[in-house]
C-alpha cells in the first residue's frame, strides 16, 4: 500500500509538471483537491492508535524526546531529562555516538558515594564537584555500563557506554553527550537505586508517550 509521504511527493510533482505545462490556476485548484482526497484516507489510516511499548520492567531512552523512562509492571513510574550523543546515533567503535536498541545493565558502580563524586575508570576519587562546574565534564555520581543484546550494538560494552551522572546539568534535555547518557546527580542516584543488574535498557530514536494511566506508546510520525 502506497505510503501518505509518496502520494504527498506523488501530488508535488504533478502539480510542478503541469504547472510547467502553462495549465490554469483553476485546473491546478482541481487537482490539488483531487490529490488531498486521495490522500486523506492514508494520512487518516497512519493516524491509528499509537503502538504500545512491550517493555514489562526496564528502562526506555527516547532520543528524540531527550528523556529516559522507567517501567514497573508494565507502567511508567517516572520520567528523567538526559543528554545522549551531539554526534547522532550510531555503535562505530571511536564514533562517540549513542547506540540503539536493547541493552542490559551489566555493572552498577558508585553505591553509597557522594554526590558529585569524581570517577576516573570507573574508579571514584576524592574530588566532588558541584552541578554546572565552570570548565569540568567528568563522569560523576554513579555508573550503571550497558551490554548490548543486538548486532547493531554489539561493541556498547567495549565502548564503555553507560548512563551516568554528568556536573554539566544545565546542557540536560538535549543531545550533548559523547554516546553515553548522561543524568544530574540527583536522578542518576534515583534510578541507581531502582534498577538491578540484568534490567533492560532499550534505547529508540521514537518520541514516547505516556497515557493517564502510565502505560507507554511509540508516537506515530506522519512525515
């Protein structure tokens, strides 16, 4: 079945061609109506119900939303502003680009330090940072390393993908990162807490949407 975006470029050329045809304003009127109600049933149908997400306990990161959502029993329970890559999407080893697809936590580092705590491989020092530090982007606060389960995100674990807590919370809410994703202190403790060793993480370029009674949907896009 034809697509709404290829009857909608379909309807583009037409109109150019008989444009360039020297045809009248009211022939192109009649044909740009034709076209819309050609095209309305598709755009209608494309407008369906949005797909639920099959995540039953786990963590979704959506990149286009710059959010991370954490499921119980099959509901949203909360909702945490992030940072993924400002280089896109991608699991090139070298590339610093956010992976996607499902993933498990294999280690959880950082239990019980303060925030703000300064690591260096995967190590916590001595140093504390406060939030928005002038000139400082470490890893800080606590560690949860992703193992990707899929061929497209085979080398996340060798890449040292995590989700981590980041002093540069002002940049959260939009893609900054250099693959990993980042959290303020405070929420990458929250979730810390919340999740387990082997706790899926799936990470989708799809916007999400959380419905009143917390379940979560892929949002459908048009064009």
């Amino acid at each position: 079945r034809a697509s709404f975006k290829s009857l909608f470029r379909l309807s583009q050329d037409v109109i150019r061609l008989l444009g360039s045809q020297q045809r009248s304003g009211m022939t192109l009127a009649r044909l740009a109506l034709t076209l819309l109600l050609i095209c309305t049933p598709f755009f209608l149908s494309s407008c369906g119900s949005p797909v639920q997400v099959q995540c039953e306990n786990g963590v979704l990161v959506s990149v286009r939303d710059q959010k991370l959502v954490l499921v119980q029993k099959g509901v949203a329970i909360k909702s945490y502003s992030i940072s993924t890559s400002k280089y896109g999407l991608g699991d090139q080893i070298g590339s610093y680009r956010t992976p996607l697809g499902k993933h498990v936590i294999a280690s959880k580092i950082g239990q019980g330090v303060p925030s703000g705590t300064v690591f260096k491989s995967r190590k916590p020092t001595h140093e504390i940072i406060q939030p928005n530090s002038p000139g400082r982007d470490p890893i800080v606060t606590r560690i949860l390393w992703l193992k990707g389960q899929e061929k497209q995100n085979r080398n996340s674990y060798s890449r040292f993908i995590y989700i981590h807590g980041t002093p540069e919370e002002r940049t959260l809410g939009t893609p900054s990162s250099y693959g990993c994703i980042r959290m303020s202190s405070s929420d990458v403790i929250d979730l810390h807490k919340r999740v387990r060793l082997g706790s899926s993480v799936e990470i989708t370029k799809k916007s999400l949407k959380i419905d009143r009674g917390g379940l979560v949907y892929y949002r459908k896009s048009f064009l």
